[in-house]
C-alpha cells in the first residue's frame, strides 16, 4: 500500500512515496521543477506529465497535497491554482482519493511549531518581508531537521538538488508522514483513508 504527498509549488512541486508493508519505508522522494520563463500552459503540461507517470508507477491509494496557499502576484496564483487543479483531475482520472491538508494542520500533526511574525514593531514592508522570509527560512529548516531524523535514508536521494527542489521535496515527505503518523494511530478516522484498510 503507497501514499503520495505533494507539495505544489509556483516553479518546484515536491513528491513523497511512502509504502506499508510490514514497516512503513520511503520508496521515492524529489521534485519537478519547471522552466519560470514557460508560458504557463505549456508548465502545467509538463506538471500533469510528470505526476501521471508517478501515479502510474506507483499507483498509491491516496494523494496527500498540501492545500493551497494565495501567493501574491497573478502568475504565481495562477501556477499555484493550475498545479492544484492537474493534481485534482489526475487523481479523479486514477481513481484516488486526494486529501488536502494546510500547512499549520501538518506541521501540528508533526509537533512542530508554526513559526510567527514578531509583533510588528514597523510598517516598513521591506522589514515586514524580511521578517517572514525568515520565519519561513526556520519552519523550512525545523521540517527537514525532523525528516533526516525520521528517514535516515532520505537525504541520500536529494543529494544532488538544489536548495529550492531539497525544500519541497522534505515538505512532500512531511506532509505524507503527517498522513501515515495519523492513520496508523486510530483505525477510524472520518474523512480520511483508514490505512490497514486497503
């Protein structure tokens, strides 16, 4: 049994393959990136191409995506809804369930702190922008901290990305763990594949 966590990116989308045998292992774990100077139709082909063939190979009973985010600038929402919008198409075309999960929800399943904004002590939205590149720059950080540790195996397989690929593909891992953490805790969880069941 195989779960898919996503995590979509305007440029980067990372991916996780988790499989449930007799112990839970990491079997694939990276990151699609596409071209930011392609127009935007010819980037969602290439995203939907990539994610068909890991929903073939692999063919999981569930896609784990984290849901999306309002990005500012029109290209980036735009990208961010194109790539939300493949994954839901692909999954009802494979017939696999596909769970959303925001990023406080998962990194509260994971027991790790969401990263606040200081209490504003400027306006100035340079500061401001600053300040939550930063605390992103930390939430980033604690999620891989604690997936090297949970997937000793894992950081193998990203050896030879770049930074941005690295950062999506421990968040795709973070949001399929946070799946596999939940379902084998309870056996009935409403809304959300029981895993010992498929």
């Amino acid at each position: 049994m195989r779960i898919l966590g996503l995590d979509p990116g305007t440029a980067h989308c990372g991916f996780a393959v988790l499989e449930r045998a007799d112990v839970v292992r990491l079997r694939d774990l990276g990151c699609f990136r596409s071209d930011k100077d392609a127009r935007l139709r010819d980037r969602v082909d290439e995203l939907a191409g990539d994610l068909d063939e890991l929903l073939v190979v692999h063919e999981p009973i569930a896609v784990l995506v984290e849901a999306p985010a309002f990005p500012k600038g029109a290209l980036a929402a735009a990208m961010v809804w194109a790539a939300y919008a493949t994954i839901t198409g692909l999954c009802k075309a494979h017939k696999v369930e596909l769970i959303t999960r925001n990023p406080s929800e998962w990194r509260k399943l994971l027991g790790l702190l969401a990263e606040k904004l200081p209490p504003a002590k400027t306006t100035d939205p340079k500061v401001r922008a600053k300040l939550a590149r930063e605390a992103q720059a930390r939430r980033k950080a604690s999620t891989e901290a604690l997936m090297r540790t949970r997937w000793p195996g894992a950081a193998e397989l990203l050896e030879s990305a770049p930074a941005p690929t690295r950062e999506h593909a421990w968040d795709a891992l973070a949001i399929a763990t946070s799946w596999v953490d939940r379902a084998t805790e309870t056996t009935t969880n409403q809304g959300e594949l029981a895993w010992h069941e498929r």
